[in-house]
C-alpha cells in the first residue's frame, strides 16, 4: 500500500531515509522503489520531523537538541540523517529504552555514542566533525543547564509524573529565556 502512496512518495523526496531503518529485524516496512524497504515508524517520525520543520524552520540550523522519550532512537537517527548542522543530541529516557537506544544507536553508526551516568560528568563542547548523543537518565538531564536550540518530545508526557512534567517545564522555560531563538516541541497521541 505504501509503495504506491503519494503521501509517501513526497517524504522520500524531501527527507534523507537514514539506511537500515528495519535494523534488528522489523517486519513492519514497505519496499518502496528508490530508496529499498523502509520502516513504516521511521515514515510516521519524517512526516513528523516535516511537520516541525513547516511549523519551527530555525530546526534547521540547530547544533544542539534534546529529545526528551526518545524510545530506541528512530527520530534521533533520523534527525541527524537530515539536519547537519546537528553535532550534539541530548536523548533522555528510563531504562530499558536507554539500553535500547544505546546499541540501536551505536550499530547504525551514524555518531559518537555515549551513555552519561547519574554522578558522570560529560564535554559539554560541539566537536564540528562528528555528531555526538548523549544518552542519560532524566534524574542526570535535571542537572543540566539548557545548552540546546530545539527541545522535542514524541508521545511520553502523558506517562511522565507530574512532578517530572513540573521538572521539565522548569527546564523548558530556562531554555526560551536564554536562548530565544529555540524551540520546544511536543506531539502526543
């Protein structure tokens, strides 16, 4: 069905579909001619990355992002498949999407990797050449000092407490305070 969508084909031409979107063996996909067979996830997270784009144009020229529930890293992936100038991902999620993420990421080799403990300190600084992500835990993203342009979230505040949606709301405003030409973006179900 998908091979023959429009709706598809339009997101292929425009966006960069990252290579083995079907990593670990996902079933759900679509051969689509062009680009080989694409995870049907990974096209819900480019149309989602297109509509941030239409809504937030100056995504494209953030260094630094956070994403807040990264799940295991497809919008991560897909990010930094289309937006360059990305050279820093803070990804922050609750074990055992971590784990997930981290050897999902780290196979598609597409960045330096690293998981930052609760009492780990980490560089802070922009390496021009190679991306980076940040994976950590949200007890260990609450201390950080917001040093990102675009801050996303895909579907996880509705299982956050709301004391964790109080922390992260705080977080969010220091980010639009000193940077204001950043962005916050949330989609829920």
């Amino acid at each position: 069905i998908l091979e023959d969508s429009p709706t598809a084909q339009s997101l292929i031409t425009s966006r960069r579909v990252p290579n083995n979107s079907t990593l670990g063996g996902c079933q759900d996909a679509s051969e689509i001619e062009g680009v080989g067979l694409v995870s049907h996830l990974y096209l819900d997270q480019i149309q989602a990355l297109d509509q941030l784009l239409l809504r937030y144009p100056q995504i494209t020229k953030s260094t630094a992002v956070c994403e807040i529930g990264g799940g295991f890293g497809a919008f991560t992936h897909i990010l930094l498949a289309n937006l360059p100038k990305i050279k820093k991902v803070i990804y922050v999620d609750v074990f055992p999407n971590l784990y997930v993420a981290h050897q999902y990421l780290l196979a598609q080799s597409i960045a330096h990797v690293q998981y930052v403990g609760l009492n780990e300190s980490f560089d802070h600084s922009l390496d021009p050449k190679h991306p980076s992500i940040l994976l950590m835990l949200p007890e260990t993203f609450r201390r950080l000092r917001p040093e990102w342009d675009f801050l996303y979230n895909s579907n996880s505040a509705v299982e956050m407490t709301s004391e964790t949606l109080a922390a992260y709301s705080l977080i969010c405003h220091e980010m639009l305070r000193s940077r204001p030409d950043s962005c916050v973006a949330l989609r829920t179900y």
